[in-house]
C-alpha cells in the first residue's frame, strides 16, 4: 500500500482510574493498593492510540462530557497525532469512567460507568466516516443501535469493518449474522456468542470456525497469553498463533493493542495469518509495563520485547 494505512475508530473514550493490589478482591471484601492512577483510556481511544502508533493516520468518532475529564482525552488523543475532530462533546452527560484493580500477576478487574458513551449514534457513525478510511474499527463499549448502524453504513460504501465485541452485548450473535469482515472476540466473549465454553488455543480455534458458521467472513479468537487463533475466508479450517513469553505485569489494554495492530496490519496489505501474529507480538508487549495508554507500543517496543520485527515500514 502507498502510504500510511487510514483507520477509522468507532467506540469509546473514558478516563481510568486504576489501583495495583498484592491481589484481586473476593466479594464483599476490600483490598489496599497504594495509590490510584487516573490516565486516559476507553477501549475506542485506546485502539485509536496504538494504532497511531503503530502507523496509521487515525481518525477517532466518539463521545464524551461537558467536563474536564473529556477536555483531557480528547487533548491526550490530539498529542498522539490522532484526529480527534470526529469527538462530540454531549452536555447533560458525564464522560465515562473505567474503575480497574490489578493484582500482582497483571490480572485485572474493570467496572465502566459508561457515562457520554451511552450518547453515540447516527451523527457519530456518520463523522466517523466521513473522511476516506482503509478500515474501520468499532468496539463495543457503545450502544449496539450505533454499531449496527456503522456495520450496515460501512458496508454499503465498501469499507472493511472489524468489530471488536467487547464486551459481548446480548445481541452480539445478531450483529455477527448480519455479516461482519472481521470479529475479534477474546474467550469469554466467544463463549457468549456461541452459548458454550471456550476456553484454550484449541477451543479458541472451533470458536473462530464456528464463528465464520454464523456469519463472520473472518473470525479471531483471542486466548490471552496462549496466542489467538484465525479462521478466514480464505482458510476456513483456520490456523492458530501461539502466544509470546513475557514478564507480564499489567493486562489492562493488551486486548485494545492487538486489535489496533490487527487493523493496521491488514490496511497496510499484510496477510491475515501474519497480521495476527503481529497482533499477539504487540498485545503481549503491552502487558511488560503499567498502565493502560501509557504502555501501548510502537514497533521498536515490540521488537525488544518480543523479537517480532512490525511488519509495516
């Protein structure tokens, strides 16, 4: 491809408020972390970060308050070099928060308050594509009237969607049917989907098949550190990707980081088989260091991490 990739994004921006703890809490219980950590994220704004990253000339559509907290994101988003012209501001509405505890070994809790993003619609859809995009993400973290509606726009003009459905809303299954270019889903998101458990990279591979079954033209099933597995148009049988070894410390954004690498790998002409690998070399470097935006990486990251050299120049 001549020059950069150009992603849409289609999803949310909230402001996370994030606590370490030796360990993550029973019911009813509390656990003392030392300090909290407020940094801009929301899976929307975060694809958008990493895949500017990583490359792309982004383009981010969403919503946030009438408050500091959305003045915040959108400047965080302005200083990554990602268009954040398409952000609308909605009075009357808060902008979303994210309350995440990490424990020890990098794993994670997350409460949304989903706040402003709950507002997205027919205007955002629209100003998401309003300009030329290779490729448009959309994520989940917004109401499913609104994902339908880009799903079926961007369909009519021609634009490859992925859609990340994360969370899995109760209408997943009828937003895949309806034909999707590529899902990403990670296990438990399958497992909603396909009303059954999927757990490992072998369970991970018949979810992405059955995936297909029920209408993605190329499905991606996520197993966090054990890889991903792919089952395409092209390879309806499918293929898996074992994970990368590394010190993981925090698994807040990895999802959000193979995602973004995903995209941007297959706007720039990579081959799906090898795109998902870069995928999980980027998602797994993302787990080496705190913070959700704050440890999205760029290819140099993903190299001295994990060997993988980004495959996009």
């Amino acid at each position: 491809m001549a020059g950069r990739p150009r992603l849409a994004v289609l999803g949310s921006l909230n402001m996370d408020i994030s606590v370490a703890v030796p360990r993550l809490p029973a019911p009813g219980e509390t656990v003392l972390g030392p300090a909290a950590v407020i940094a801009p994220g929301g899976k929307g704004a975060n694809q958008a970060v990493a895949a500017a990253r990583l490359g792309a000339a982004v383009r981010m559509a969403g919503c946030t308050g009438a408050d500091d907290f959305g003045a915040a994101l959108v400047a965080s988003l302005a200083a990554e070099h990602v268009n954040a012209g398409a952000v609308r501001e909605v009075t009357g509405s808060a902008t979303g928060v994210a309350l995440i505890t990490i424990d020890a070994a990098g794993e994670n809790m997350i409460t949304v308050a989903v706040g402003a993003n709950g507002e997205a619609g027919s205007a955002d859809v629209e100003a998401a594509l309003s300009q030329p995009a290779d490729l448009l993400i959309i994520s989940a973290e917004i109401p499913v009237a609104a994902v339908r509606a880009a799903l079926a726009v961007a369909r009519a003009a021609g634009i490859t969607c992925l859609l990340n459905l994360a969370p899995a809303p109760p209408e997943a299954a009828g937003l895949v049917s309806d034909g999707v270019d590529w899902l990403v889903v990670n296990e438990p998101e399958a497992a909603a989907l396909l009303r059954r458990p999927v757990a490992g990279l072998n369970g991970a591979l018949a979810a992405a098949r059955d995936l297909r079954r029920i209408g993605a033209h190329n499905a991606v099933v996520t197993a966090g550190a054990g890889g991903a597995a792919l089952a395409s148009h092209a390879d309806a049988d499918g293929a898996v990707v074992a994970g990368l070894s590394v010190r993981s410390v925090d698994a807040v954004g990895a999802g959000d980081a193979f995602v973004a690498a995903l995209a941007v790998a297959l706007a720039g002409g990579i081959p799906a088989i090898e795109a998902v690998r870069a995928a999980c070399a980027a998602g797994a470097t993302a787990t080496t260091r705190r913070g959700t935006q704050d440890a999205l990486p760029r290819p140099a990251d993903i190299l001295a991490a994990t060997g993988v050299r980004w495959p996009l120049a």
